[in-house]
C-alpha cells in the first residue's frame, strides 16, 4: 500500500520534471499543464477493491475485486471468519489461541 504511493508520487516527480524541461526548452510555461494529464493517484487504483479488515489489529488483507474474492484470498492466507462475524489475520488468530489455552 504505502509502496504504492512511493512509486506515484516518484512518477509525479518524473512527470513534472520532465515537462519543466520541455518548457523551459520551448519557452512556453503552459506546456507544463500537460503534466496534470499524465498525474496518478494511488487512491484511484484502489476504487473497487474490496477488503478483509482485521476486527483486533485493523490489519487489511489482500485486495479482490469482490468482496468474495478478497475474503477467499484472505482465508488462502490464514485468516478465518469467525462466527460471531468478525475477522482475525494469522497473527491475531494465533495469538487468541494462546490466550484461550491460557484460560
Ligand atoms: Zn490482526
């Protein structure tokens, strides 16, 4: 996730720097508006994804397109659905496990 917004904001640079470039080569500042054509955001990719969110840590899983999809990836990855409907990542489950034991 944080990765990639890394790599969007670096394009961005790139993307700007080098129509700064064309600019300043033309002598025509408004060539840099052609930069916003090319902009991305990170927050758009993520439009209609659908995720599994940890219910104790609020740890996401792996995107799906679907809900379904997301949750089958979560559940290929460890996570379980408990039925009190609420979600735990591997990390959580092993660690409600230890303390049930406990008890
Ligand atoms: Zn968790």
């Amino acid at each position: 996730m944080k990765k990639t917004v890394l790599a969007c904001l670096l394009l961005n640079l790139f993307n700007v720097l080098c129509f700064s470039i064309l600019a300043i080569f033309f002598g025509k500042w408004w060539i840099i508006l052609f930069a916003l054509l090319f902009l991305c955001f990170p927050a758009s990719r993520l439009k209609g994804q659908h995720f599994v969110y940890c219910d104790n840590c609020g740890r996401y899983s792996e995107s799906g397109a679907t809900l379904e999809e997301a949750r089958i990836r979560a559940k290929n990855h460890g996570w379980v659905s408990l039925s009190n409907n609420k979600d735990y990542c591997p990390d959580c489950l092993a660690e409600l496990k230890r303390n049930s034991k406990g008890v």
